[in-house]
C-alpha cells in the first residue's frame, strides 16, 4: 500500500509536483491546516482522503473533521493529528494524543518541519508543508510504503 502524506497546505496552491507524485497513491493523508474546503476537494479528486483539522483550519474544516483519528491500513494502524502549541512541546502533545490507543505510525504537521523517525517502535512522521517554508528550510510532503513495515520518504518539492 502507498499512502501520500501532506499538512499545512493553508488555502495556498497546490503543487504540480506533489499532485502528479500521488497519483497512483490508495489514500492520502492530510495532517490539518487544510484551510480551504477546494483544496480538500482537489486532493479528494486524486485519491481518498483521510484528515483532521489543524489549529488554522476556521469552523466549515471543524465541522466535517475530527480532531485525531486512527486509521486502520491492513495490518499497521496510523494515528492521525495536526498538533498544537510551542516547537518545544509538539512531541509530547503529539505522543500525549494517542498514549492510550495502539498505533504503529502517528502522522503529524503544525511545524512545517519534516520528521520521519522511530522513536520507541512507532514512526513518527511529519511531511512539512509543501507550499510553505515558514520554519522549515524548504517544502515538502511525504509518501509511506506499507508492505511488511511501514516506510517513510520525504521528498521535497523543487
């Protein structure tokens, strides 16, 4: 299973980049700060979306996404979360949102700064923005390979 991975995309256009590289994708993931209901449809156009709302997306993104969520993708389980407050704390909040669920990856943004690590057997994976380098050093998205581990990739748009 291949899984396309973006956040932060807030209401700016989407790039050809990315859109062409989830083609072919069996879900995309967004992490919140959508911001923008013809952005979500645009992704919807692509593949199925999976998403969550992020601390900028205003109340027509609130009233249609959760939260967090978990999402069950064969065997792996995937937790899904903008995340919120200072760069300092994200990961505690992060890891604080599914303490009590079992998840195998847990999808994040709010920080436009890609990770893409195991911490403690689950892989914590933040795509960055990919139209928007505010605290980042350049944009990006991401992409998981699910087969008999789950595998992420970084890739940044040029």
């Amino acid at each position: 299973m291949k899984i396309g991975v973006v956040s932060d995309t807030h209401a700016k256009s989407l790039p050809a980049q990315m859109l062409e590289d989830f083609k072919g994708v069996d879900l995309i993931l967004h992490a919140g700060d959508i911001c923008s209901a013809q952005d979500f449809e645009q992704l919807k156009s692509v593949a199925e979306v999976k998403a969550v709302y992020g601390n900028m997306d205003g109340a027509d993104m609130r009233q249609i996404l959760p939260r967090s969520q978990v999402i069950q993708c064969g065997k792996f389980s995937i937790g899904l979360f903008h995340g919120e407050g200072a760069p300092a704390t994200l990961m505690e909040r992060v890891k604080a949102e599914f303490k009590d669920k079992k998840v195998d990856a847990i999808v994040f943004g709010h920080s436009h700064h890609p990770m893409n690590e195991v911490i403690d057997g689950i892989l914590f994976f933040n795509p960055g923005s990919p139209n928007d380098k505010s605290f980042a050093p350049f944009c990006s998205y991401g992409i998981l390979e699910l087969d008999d581990t789950i595998k992420g990739k970084i890739i940044k748009v040029k």
